[in-house]
C-alpha cells in the first residue's frame, strides 16, 4: 500500500516536469541575425520580409521536427557581436574567416555566391573584354561598397593605378556607374541585378562576362548558445535539400 501510495506522489511530481520538458522540445526556436542585403534579407531593420537567405532557413526548419527559427535584421557589426556573446543562435549564410571561426561553427556549404564586375555600356560601347587577369582592366577606375572585401589581390592592382571609389550604399554605388564617374563596379554579383532590375537600368549598366570570384556560403552557429548542436541537422537538411534542386530554385529566385 505504502509502495503503491509513493509511486502515485512521484507521479504526480514528476508529470508537470515531463510535460513542460516535452512542450520545450516542441517549441524549439532559434534565433539568427543578418543585415538588410537585398535580396539575401528584405526589408528594413527588425523583422525581415523574404529574402534568398530567409528563404532557405524556411525551407531547412521545416524539415527538421520541432524546431522553427526566427531571422532579426540589425547592423551587421552588432550582428556579429550578438553571436559572439550568444545573445542569437547563429548568422545567416555567411563567408567563413579566422576571426568567425573563434565563435562560430559553420554548416556545409549553402550555395554560391559570385562577385562580378558591371560596366556602363552607353561609356563602353564595345564591352569590357576580360581574360581574368586584373592587371588588364586595372588602368580603369573601379568603385566598391565602403568596407567591402572581394579579393585582395584585385584591389592591390586598381588602389596602385586610380584608386577605388568608395561609395556607403548601392544607391550611391549604381549612380556613379550610371553618372560615368567610374568605369566599374564590383558586388555580389545577385546584389547587383536585382538592384540594376529594381532601377529598370538592365539596359544600360550590365555585367562583365568572367565573375571575379566565387565563394560559398555557411550559416554559422553560435558556440556559447549551444545553437552549434543543430548544425549537424541542418547539414543533413541542406544536402537533401541541394539534392532536390531546391536550393537552385530559391538562389535562382531574385525578385
């Protein structure tokens, strides 16, 4: 009787704490962070609408069971930071380097990202023919994104010839392309048509046949979160998914 009378006490002491560790694993949601970038994130700062990046967190969660995610848009420096404290779950794809590594473990390869360089065909008529040597195109004047990295190389031959015209936003960045203050740009190479589309320039500014680089795209996951423990699902995720061509149909989608 006394067994019996115990067994039903812990039964009631324990089920609440099943239960509400049951409800948790259900309502798992991790948090990840990038900056507005169209078309990887749309929208403004806060909650983002669409994007290629949010896209393919979307179609990754819903294949994992119990688990959904959640994407804030912030400053990108801030982003960083807030991963390395573990205030978020991880970034959306992003570039690998030394310095991440410290507080990131990354996924398998997401997709491609290219680098391209566009021109002004109404200043160049005749197109911009490129083997892919810089040292022939570097006599040109070339403008990039302030704080903008693509290869080091590159940027060493056109900063030794006329320099390189910085520029803090794409706005401004497609409007000295489009003015003829300079020769060239260099962006991502979805960034700039969905940007040049966007502005209906499709006709005038356009790219140049090579890409500068190719380089792919992880989601990092944030080390002191403990977020880092799900990486191994989203890789499984994320093959099946490239498999599938899935993740062709979202980069493809630039809208």
């Amino acid at each position: 009787m006394k067994e019996k009378l115990l067994g039903a006490i812990l039964g009631i002491i324990l089920y609440p704490v099943l239960s509400l560790s049951e409800t948790a694993a259900e309502n798992t949601s991790l948090k990840f962070c990038y900056d507005p970038y169209p078309p990887y994130t749309l929208g403004s700062a806060g909650k983002p609408e669409g994007g290629l990046k949010v896209n393919l967190l979307e179609a990754i969660v819903d294949e994992i069971d119990n688990l959904d995610a959640s994407v804030t848009l912030m400053p990108w420096k801030r982003c960083q930071a807030e991963a390395r404290l573990g205030n978020v779950d991880g970034i959306l794809p992003l570039f690998k380097n030394d310095e991440r590594s410290e507080y990131l473990e990354f996924s398998v390869g997401t997709f491609p990202q290219l680098s391209t360089f566009w021109y002004n065909k109404e200043k160049h008529p005749n197109g911009i023919n490129w083997s892919g040597e810089f040292k022939e195109i570097s006599h040109l004047k070339l403008g990039m994104l302030n704080g903008g990295h693509i290869d080091e190389e590159m940027e060493k031959q056109f900063e030794n010839n006329l320099g390189i015209q910085r520029a803090r936003d794409m706005d401004i960045l497609i409007a000295l392309l489009q003015k003829q203050r300079v020769d060239l740009i260099a962006i991502d190479d979805n960034v700039g048509r969905f940007v040049i589309e966007k502005k209906q320039l499709g006709n005038v500014l356009v790219p140049v046949e090579n890409p500068i680089s190719t380089r792919q795209s992880f989601f990092g996951f944030s080390k002191i979160s403990g977020a880092a423990k799900y990486r191994n699902q989203f890789d499984e995720v994320i093959k099946k998914l490239d498999d599938d061509g899935v993740i062709d149909k979202i980069r493809l989608n630039i809208q």
